[in-house]
C-alpha cells in the first residue's frame, strides 16, 4: 500500500523538478539559440542529464568507441518511451551535433519545443504524410550544415515491447546524403515510463551504440537490404530484455 502511494507522490516531485529546470534551461537555449545553434544544443544535453538525475535515471553507455570524431551519422534508435529523446541527449557527447527528427506536437510545449527549435530539432507530421517531402530536405540541409540527424525508425513506441515496422524516410537520409547509419539499441526507457502511463519507476537504463553500417556506393534501390540489416542490429544492441518480453508474448 506504502509503495502505491509513493509512486504518484514520487513522480509529482520529479515533475515539479522536471518543469523547473525546463523552463530555466528551455530559455537558456533560446538566448544561446540566438547566437549559436550549437551552444543551445549544448544547454538542451544539460537539460537532458538534469532531468534524469531528478528522475534518479542513472544511464549506462556502451560502444562509445564506435563513435569516431568528426564523423557525420544518420542515428537510429528502437522507440520504447516518452523518456527516449532524453536518454539519448544523455548518453551520446555534446560534441556530436544531433538533429533530432522528433514529432511536430513537442515543438508546441513552451520552453521545451522552444528549446528543440533553438538546437535544431526537426519537427515532423506525422499525421499529414505530404509533408515527407520538406522534412527530407530539411534533414539533408541540417546534415550539410554539419549535423548527425537521429531518427527513430519505428516513428512511434512500442506498446508491447516488441519492434514496429520501419518507415524508410531515415533511410533515405542516409542514402542521399552518403552518411553511415549509426544503430543504437535502448534499453530500459519503457520500464521506467512505459507508454500511456504517468508513473516514473527509477531504474537504470542502457544505451548501446552498434558499430556504423556503410552506406558508401549504395543506391535507392538498396534501401530494402539496408532497412533489414540495419533493424537486426536495433534488435541486437536493445539487449535480452527486449527479446525476453518478445517471447513472453508469443
């Protein structure tokens, strides 16, 4: 009974904790925002590391090695949580320069979809499918300007664990834009805050970053094999965890 009652009570504070260090940092990024779009993505990576530590989210980081300086990616991660885009600004150094492709709703929440226009953040409608075309040419204008776009290829959560399809829009990034795909495999975020539920449950998660898949000298035409191998990794690096609650469910 204790333990019911906390849980709500816990989360009220970590939200309370949460929105103010929104609202400081969200406004940081926008006075940076006006002078550097890198410094704002900078003061949004604090946020992201703040938020968690309110949370009492430790995260754990493997394969940073694979990571090599001065490399542009398209990055594509496995979608578990709302808590998703904060691991990852986490996990991953300031001085990768991430372009979050991240649903246009967010962009609306103040200080925080302030904040995400400050650092570069692409919205994206998921709803009104004829916009595809300019949020492809705006991802390869960031990727020009020096950014690693980070695309979440399943494009919402799971709710049971297990990994949606794929839409090919990241993909197509990376073709066009000749930039190697970067897997990243989540684990933990829907543990902690599991879609369709406001209940923060503290416990560790891990990011675990795959070794880059080429894309140099593939064409459009290659994006099926790229698509397949690229979500075998996603399903690797997520860890047991993910493949346990897959056979749970069969």
């Amino acid at each position: 009974m204790g333990g019911n009652r906390l849980g709500p009570l816990r989360t009220l504070v970590i939200k309370i904790g949460v929105g103010i260090v929104t609202a400081v940092l969200g406004t940081a990024a926008v006075v940076v925002g006006l002078v550097s779009q890198r410094a704002a993505a900078r003061v949004t990576h604090l946020w992201g590391r703040l938020c968690l530590r309110i949370a009492g989210v430790p995260v754990e980081v493997e394969g940073l090695d694979h990571l090599a300086a001065e490399q542009r990616y398209v990055m594509m991660a496995n979608h578990e949580s709302s808590l998703d885009i904060v691991v990852l600004l986490t996990a991953l150094p300031p001085s990768v320069e991430l372009r979050f492709l991240a649903k246009k709703s967010l962009f609306r929440v103040p200080f925080l979809g302030w904040a995400m226009t400050s650092a570069g953040f692409i919205p994206v409608d998921r709803e009104d499918r004829s916009t595809a075309a300019a949020t492809l040419a705006e991802t390869l204008e960031e990727v020009a300007r020096g950014g690693s776009p980070l695309v979440f290829p399943e494009e919402t959560w799971t709710t049971d664990g297990r990994l949606l399809p794929f839409a090919r829009g990241g993909f197509l990034v990376a073709l066009k834009a000749g930039l190697p795909i970067l897997p990243v495999g989540l684990e933990g975020p829907r543990m902690v805050l599991p879609p369709g539920e406001g209940v923060v449950r503290p416990q560790p998660v891990t990011v675990r970053i795959g070794r880059p898949i080429p894309t140099d000298g593939l064409g459009v035409s290659s994006r099926v094999d790229l698509m397949a191998r690229t979500r075998t990794e996603i399903d690797r690096l997520r860890g047991p965890s993910g493949h346990l609650r897959d056979e749970l469910q069969n």
